[in-house]
C-alpha cells in the first residue's frame, strides 16, 4: 500500500534554530516528492520538488533531500523565523500509467516561538 | 487576483440541508480537484476531474457530487449535509504533466450543526 508518514507530527523550536522534518515514504513506482509549506487557514503552497535523481534541492532557508535507496526525505530549515510556523506537508507521486497519483503525509506542524 | 479562488470561504449549515462549494480558476491548468482536510488527518482527495468530460472519485467520496461546468469551475455539492462532514475544503488545480504541482485554492471552512 502506497504510505507517505512524517515526523515529527508537531514540532516546537526558538526563532534563529535550525530544525529538520521528516519523510518516510512507501510509494511505487516513484515519480517525485513534494514539499508543501500550508500556513494556518490558507492553502498549502509547494516549496520544492524532488526527483529519483536529485539528493538536495535549496529554496532558500529551506533544503530539501532525497535518499530513493531507503525512500527517505528531509526538510531543514535554517535560521527559523517566526513566518516558518506552518505546517509542512510531504507529498509523494506515483505514476500510474501515464497519469500521476498524489499520496499526502498528514502534515509536520511547526511552531517558531520568540 | 488569486490564481484559485473559492466561495463561499466560511459557511454554517444545518444538518440535511444541500450546500455547494465553488472554485474558479485562472491558470488555464486542465485538472481540478477537491479535498477536505480535518486536525490531525491531512488532506483527503474527494473528487478529481483532468478535464470537462472526466470526473473521478477519490478516497472519501460518499456523500458529496462535483460538477465541472467548464475548464475553470468545479463545484462541489453536498446533498445532504451531516456533522461529520465539518471540515475545512480545498479545491486545486494542476497542469497535465506528471510534475504533479498542485495550487490550492484559501479554503473553504464548512461547519454543519
């Protein structure tokens, strides 16, 4: 069964910490893995794109990896600021024929306190 | 103007009353989908259309029927609303390419008493 689990589910760090949030994935055949970043009441809003051959991708104070060996990804997040509480949402596609099949983690949420 | 757009954006209905949702946009994308997103459970596919004359049903689709009435609108209809069908919506659009990006639309927030 295709899974997308994430971890933590909450999160609490201090503005100007680091933090890394994780993505663990049992989806085939894997097309690519999403990073989306959803602020309290809007819509999620990608932040970056993974594909089979990419390890790391950076937007920003954010990078993103990729191991497609152990279907593990990672979202760090440097230097936080209080605009990075939000939650963050890994969604892995599969490819089913020549259409895409989205399979969403329930979420990380992050909280960046002052 | 936002790209996704979706009305009403907060709606208080009474149990087994018809409701519907709507979402326009502007991005010239050809699929569209709706999703419901409950605390602690993610976001749940509900309906999905990739173009006017397709509509597919997702995980959760009991209870609730979509319309595409041209490229841009897709509305979602609850027949018959229950409590348990409180939530907070999201329509989204995407291209037909397999990168797959989804832009949501603000959500709509249903409460059903």
């Amino acid at each position: 069964k295709n899974q997308v689990e994430q971890s933590p589910q909450s999160l609490i760090i201090l503005e100007g910490k680091n933090c890394t949030l994780q993505c663990n994935y049992t989806v085939s055949p894997f097309s690519n893995l999403r990073w989306y970043k959803q602020d309290t009441g809007r819509g999620p809003v990608s932040l970056t794109i993974m594909t089979f051959s990419e390890n790391t991708k950076s937007n920003g104070r954010y990078t993103a990896t990729l191991d497609a060996d152990t279907k593990q990804s990672s979202l760090h997040i440097t230097a936080s600021q209080l605009s990075d509480s939000a939650s963050y949402i890994c969604v892995v596609s599969a490819i089913r024929g020549s259409q895409g099949n989205l399979i969403f983690g329930k979420g990380t949420k992050l909280s960046v306190k002052p | 103007d936002a790209d996704v757009t979706q009305t009403p954006r907060n709606r208080i209905t009474k149990t087994g009353k018809r409701i519907m949702l709507e979402c326009s946009q502007t991005k010239g994308h050809d699929r569209m989908y709706w999703y419901r997103q409950d605390p602690g459970l993610g976001l749940q596919l509900i309906y999905y259309s990739f173009d006017v004359k397709d509509i597919n049903k997702g995980e959760i689709s009991d209870g609730y029927s979509v319309s595409r009435q041209a490229q841009a609108k897709f509305s979602l209809s609850l027949e018959s609303a229950i409590p348990n069908q409180t939530a907070l919506y999201f329509c989204a659009t995407s291209d037909s390419g397999l990168s797959n990006e989804q832009f949501f639309g603000p959500g709509t927030r249903l409460t059903v008493l």
